[in-house]
C-alpha cells in the first residue's frame, strides 16, 4: 500500500468519535460519508472515493481518522457502485 495512504488502514481509531450516520454527507460531492477527517481546525467528512482520492493531503496534518469504509461492503456488496 502506498505510504502516504497509510493512515487511513493502520492508523485508525473508530472509539473516539460517534459512528457516521446515512445524515453524515461527504463534503466534496453529498454522498453518504464513511470517513472522518478530524484536523486541528475542524473535520472534514468523505465518501470513501473521495477519502482516497485526498489521502496524501491528510496523511500529514490529520489528528484522527475514523474509517468506516468497511461498512460498505457489509451494507452493499463487494462490487457496490461499479461499473457493469
């Protein structure tokens, strides 16, 4: 695995913050949000497209990561989303 994507297998959490909710909206694009970006300054919320695709900027500055992306093959499947 990528180094700089490290935090977001290894390096996670879930006991310090409240599970993510069908409510919890990704910030980037609205879909529901399944990972928490806890930084200095506030939190930012992602879908798990969008917590990969913005992994290297976090790796650094992040205090915490709740990852709950396993979620999504538990609530939809293992080829949820994919093109057919």
């Amino acid at each position: 695995m990528d180094r700089d994507l490290r935090w977001l297998t290894d390096d996670v959490n879930t006991t310090m913050s409240a599970p993510l909710t069908v409510a919890d909206r990704c910030d980037r694009c609205g879909a529901q949000a399944y990972v928490r970006v806890v930084l200095g300054a506030g939190e930012l919320l992602f879908c798990a497209h969008h917590a990969r695709e913005h992994a290297p900027k976090f790796a650094d500055v992040a205090t915490h990561v709740q990852d709950e992306t396993d979620r999504l093959h538990a609530e939809h499947g293992a080829g949820a989303g994919a093109a057919r």
